[in-house]
C-alpha cells in the first residue's frame, strides 16, 4: 500500500497565496491576526472574550432557538445553542452554499473539520466550551452554483428560475428531480437511506433554507452542530450600525484596498463595491448603488434618499444582504467565533478585509484551510500497488506523470541534456571565431544554433512518444486510475457528491472521515475505504 504523504504545500492543487499562508511567510502576516496553532486558540480567546458583547451573546441565542423551532433537533445541539449565552462558550464557523443534496464531497468535509476542532479545543482548554457551527449562505443569489450535483457522472441539475435569495426559493419542481435521482441510485439499503434523506429533506420542506438545515441536521445532529441561518431579522438588527456605516461613508472599499499592496504577487480573489451591500426582498438581490446622492437597487426603479434609505435600514434590516466583503463581518458580529475554517478561495479573500474588522474594532478570527480528503477503494490502491505507483505519483498532472512513467518503463537513456551541452560548447566557440572574423556571421552562427537545439528538442519529443506506444497497456491504466481518483483532471472533493460513496459504505464514510481528519495538520488525508 501507498504510504508516503502529500502535504497541502506539495500537492500541487492549492494556490501559492495559500501555500505562502501556510508556510507563514512574513509579507503576509499584517494580513490575518493569529495563526491556527493550538497555542495560539488561547490568545484568541482572551481576545474576543474581552470583545464580544453579552448582549449579542443573548440575541443570538434566543434567534437559534427560534430557528430550531421546527427542527428534530439532537440534546447536543440544543445544549450548545443554549450554552451560546454563556462568556466562556465560543464558535468555530465553517459556511456554504445551499448546493442541491450538499453538493461536492468537501461539504462534508468542512463540517467535520469544524466539529473535530471544537472537540479537540476542549481537551485543550476544559474551562471554555466550544460550538461547531454551520453557516448556511441563505442570501446568495447565484443559483446556477447550486441547482446541480454530481452522481456517478450523471449531472441531476434542478431546472428552474431564481432571482432572489436562494434560501427564500421554493422547492416546488425537486420531485422530478427526485424522480431522476431515484432511477439512478438503484437499491440496497444504504441507496434506500440517500433516496429517504432526499426526499426528506426537498419534498417535505417548503423552501431551500429549510431544506437544507433539515439535511445536514440529520447528518450531523448527533456531534452537536449549530446551523445558523443569517436571513434573520432579529440577527441584522445587531448589523444596522454597519450597515449604516458602509452606505453613508463607502468605508470598506477603502480598507480592503490597503491590502492589495502586499497581495500585489498574487491573484485577487475579489474586489470591493463602492458599497458593499445589496437589498434583498423574496425575490430579489440586486446591489445598492450611489448615484447624485440618491441612492438606487440597481436594475430596478427602487431608490432612496439619504433619510429615507436609514428609515428603511431601521425598519427593515432584514432586507439589507452583506455582499462577499462585508458578510464575513456580520458573521463575527453576531458568533462568539474563534476560527473560520474554509477553502482556498474563501481564505484568499477572508485575507483582505483584516483593516474592514480593524476600522469596526471586531476581532479578526484565526483562518484554517479546511481538510481535504482523497476517498479510495482497496481494489484502487491494489492496482496502485501493482503499477508500483506512490500518493506522490497520483497527484501528478497526468502529463507529466505519463512522462516520468514512460521513463522509468524505458531501457532508453532519455536526458540529452549532454549532448545539448555539447552544442551549446561548440556554437560558443564559432561564435568566438566569427567575433575575429566578421561579426556579420554572428547572427547566422546563432540562428544555427537555435536550429539544431530546436532539432535536438524534437528528436527528444519524437523518442518520448515512440516509448510511450510501446508502454501504451500500462499507461492507460495508470491513466485511468488517476481519472478515477481524480475526475475531470481535477480532486475529487471538488466534483463528486457524498452519495455515491454513501450508497456503498454507508455510516462508515462519515465514521472514517471523523476518525482520519486533524484539523490543524497541514495534510491532505488519504482514506481507503
């Protein structure tokens, strides 16, 4: 069996801003306030506990309550909204999208990263008590992210209008997607669990929000996680003060430009609005805009003046939606939280708004890259075995890993690498010669040179694919492992719904991914199921 380990930094599928993040280089530092160590959670918690009102602690956990209202939900969970009012109760956050029957596989794996950490916090810090939370992103608006998940390449994709936010969405149309999705699983009992789940969760439920608090509360209940839902009236009363900030001054677009300086060598994951905010009604999403002092829903005849945009704010803050830059402000605002653990891409712009927190004085949580995981059967790792292929080998691109194969299979010296030294030797020296003769003969001396390199490097190309039709059985299979592991040359966690792996293992997918994933190490786990 496989047994050598991929790093996060080695893996060749995280970007270089988030594999600098990792390593702590320190041009990076002014960016985020303490780095995920075990260590570090004590600090951490000194400090949001000096900065997080009882008050909102109180809110919160009256609007929870209200929330669960009609949710089966576990004693664990109610027992950590409850302890949510007490000073020594904090969060650690993980959000998603309300992607259709979860989505991609990392939905799972962000969950359990977040449950595995608090418990881990405990042993740690026994005094403190530590909340695992879900927040759904009820508010989004882009429902062609969601409408769709993968099973075993099959797309079951949800056709159907949205415009506002998606929570509020209807689940009138999911029974004939249900009807696709339940000709596809087939039957067995764990198949019999996913089409129940299914049919739970979107055709007993009259909205997406509902449905999805329903699905991964059944998931989940029993580890105690919390849901919450941001769409909240009571919950956007404690944003109104921001929000007011942000349409009078325009001040977050300031503040996370001060960071674009140090991420000056990496790609910006998102930019700034003028503000930051939309307006938000059943179904309708649209971005507030500034426009002669008159203030405009854009693509819409909405708009107000200055005091009659506050007297809305102050009426109805449930129809104000933070947009990308300002939601993971109000999410501190309203959590006791410590650690917001995501992805790559999350992470990448949770690193430009450390000066928005600093402008509010709200403590900037500690960011934690999220487990990924690689699921694989014995029967793949037995054909690893056999092609005597490593993990490092597997999370080549399939290029170059067809070229180091087809080298190591090769009885064929493969590195010119001399005789392209000689070459080079020997237009050096005629290249000296025409310098004492007649330099005109320079250019056609270096124009040779480039020829014959050029040769060299198709000769090289040509014996490369000569080997590799020789090695064409063994390639291919090794080629159609990596498909199978990883699909559309992309990691599986991205691409591959938990029920095709569900309908096989049952309980026990979710039972290893808790056993195998440590929050705070920088591996990419393996699992062989």
């Amino acid at each position: 069996m496989p047994l050598d380990k991929i790093t996060f930094q080695n893996s060749g599928y995280f970007s270089k801003l988030m594999v600098d993040y990792l390593n702590q280089v320190d041009t990076l530092k002014p960016l985020y306030n303490n780095f995920p160590t075990l260590e570090n959670f004590g600090k951490q918690i000194a400090e949001k506990q000096n900065n997080f009102p009882v008050t909102n602690r109180q809110v919160l956990t009256k609007a929870l309550l209200q929330q669960y209202t009609n949710v089966s939900a576990s004693d664990k969970t109610i027992a950590n909204i409850q302890s949510l009012a007490n000073e020594n109760t904090f969060t650690i956050t993980t959000g998603h999208q309300l992607n259709l029957f979860t989505g991609p596989l990392y939905f799972l794996y962000k969950i359990i990263s977040v449950i595995n950490l608090t418990e881990q916090l405990k042993k740690e810090y026994p005094q403190n008590n530590f909340v695992p939370i879900y927040w759904m992103a009820t508010e989004d608006h882009d429902f062609e992210e969601i409408n769709h998940f993968i099973f075993d390449e099959k797309v079951i994709c949800w056709n159907k209008e949205s415009k506002g936010p998606v929570g509020r969405l209807s689940t009138e149309g999911l029974d004939k997607v249900f009807e696709v999705f339940k000709a596809h699983v087939g039957v067995g009992a764990n198949a019999q669990k996913i089409k129940d789940l299914f049919e739970s969760a979107y055709l007993k439920h009259n909205n997406l929000t509902d449905a999805t608090r329903y699905l991964a509360n059944e998931l989940f209940a029993a580890y105690g996680l919390v849901i919450v839902d941001g769409d909240d009236v009571e919950l956007k009363k404690l944003f109104i003060p921001y929000v007011e900030q942000e349409l009078l001054n325009q001040s977050a677009i300031k503040e996370v430009e001060k960071s674009f300086p140090i991420l000056n060598d990496y790609l910006i994951q998102v930019n700034p609005r003028e503000i930051n905010l939309f307006y938000i009604l059943d179904d309708l999403r649209e971005r507030i805009v500034l426009e002669n002092d008159v203030y405009k829903v854009n693509h819409t005849p909405i708009q107000f003046t200055k005091e009659e945009l506050l007297a809305e704010l102050y009426a109805h803050p449930e129809r104000f939606s933070p947009n990308v830059i300002l939601r993971p402000l109000y999410q501190e605002i309203i959590l006791p939280n410590l650690c917001y653990i995501g992805g790559g891409g999350e992470l990448a712009y949770w690193l430009e708004l450390k000066k928005v927190f600093e402008l509010h004085q709200i403590t900037f949580p500690m960011l934690l890259l999220r487990n990924s995981v690689l699921l694989a059967t014995q029967k793949q790792v037995d054909k690893m075995d056999k092609l005597n292929l490593s993990w490092s080998d597997m999370f080549m691109k399939q290029q170059s890993l067809m070229e180091v194969k087809t080298k190591a299979f090769s009885e064929i010296e493969f590195n010119f690498d001399q005789q392209r030294q000689v070459l080079i030797d020997q237009f050096k020296a005629l290249e000296e010669i025409a310098a004492k003769t007649d330099k005109s003969f320079i250019g056609a001396v270096q124009a040779q040179s480039k020829k014959q390199l050029k040769g060299l490097d198709n000769l090289e190309k040509r014996l490369m694919k000569a080997e590799k039709r020789s090695h064409k059985d063994q390639l291919e299979r090794i080629a159609m492992l990596q498909n199978e592991l990883f699909p559309n040359n992309s990691l599986q966690e991205r691409i591959v719904n938990f029920s095709v792996y569900y309908k096989e293992y049952g309980d026990d997918l979710i039972k290893a991914l808790f056993d195998k994933q440590q929050p705070l190490e920088q591996d990419f786990d393996i699992i062989t199921l």
